[in-house]
C-alpha cells in the first residue's frame, strides 16, 4: 500500500526497511537505522504520542530519536522525562491514521486516502 501511495510522486520511494514476517515495533525500525552518534527524528502526530507509554519498549525509543510532534487542535500530550521534542505548529491536518482507520473498519472509504490505496483495501476488503 506504500508503494501504491507514492506512485507518481517522485519525491517519495517506499522502503522495505521493515519488510518480513511478523510484527513490526518502531524500535526495531530505530534500531536498523541507529548508527553510532546519530541522530534520528521520528515524526509522529501529537495524538499519537499521546499513547507513547503503551509502546513496546517505549522507553528505548524515547532515549533513541528525537521527536518532531505535529500538533493537532484537541490532541494535548504530556511528554515522558528526558524525551527529546520539537514541535511542529502550523500544519491543521484534519484527518488520523486512527481516523482513517475508525472509517474503514466501519466500511467507509475515507476521501482522503489516494485513490490506488483506497481501491486496493476495498478488493482484498482489508480493515472491514
């Protein structure tokens, strides 16, 4: 669905950084790219990370990355100690992975998913 979403957008390409079997944690995601002394910034709305303490190992990732928080009208968020944080305002998107998610399980097909990934999840009726 990554692929489908950045077909025709030439400033995106999908990585297969985290292609496999099995589930998938962001901290095994940070730990694949953590080089030695680097610095990585994990973008991440503010709705989400108001639910950062529910992560697998969310301690480890708040001590991996820096976090550039998109706010969101409506979402406050207390950050855990010693997470580093850069906010970033301005950007009003109205719309949530967990939004587009609520939608789809109720069967609608939300309008802002580009129209590859919307055709893909209705034929193999994914989410539903």
């Amino acid at each position: 669905m990554v692929e489908l979403a950045c077909e025709g957008e030439p400033r995106f390409e999908a990585s297969r950084l985290e292609q496999g079997s099995g589930k998938s944690y962001s901290i095994d995601t940070i730990e694949k790219v953590l080089a030695p002394h680097a610095q990585v910034f994990f973008i991440i709305g503010s709705d989400a990370f108001a639910e950062i303490r529910t992560w697998y190992r969310w301690q480890d990732v708040i001590r991996a990355v820096d976090f550039i928080v998109v706010t969101r009208p409506g979402h406050n968020y207390e950050p855990p100690a010693g997470a580093r944080i850069h906010e970033l305002t301005g950007i009003d998107l109205p719309v949530s992975s967990s939004d587009i998610r609520e939608k789809l399980a109720a069967g609608i097909l939300p309008p802002e998913l580009p129209a590859p990934v919307a055709a893909y999840i209705s034929s193999h009726q994914l989410y539903g």
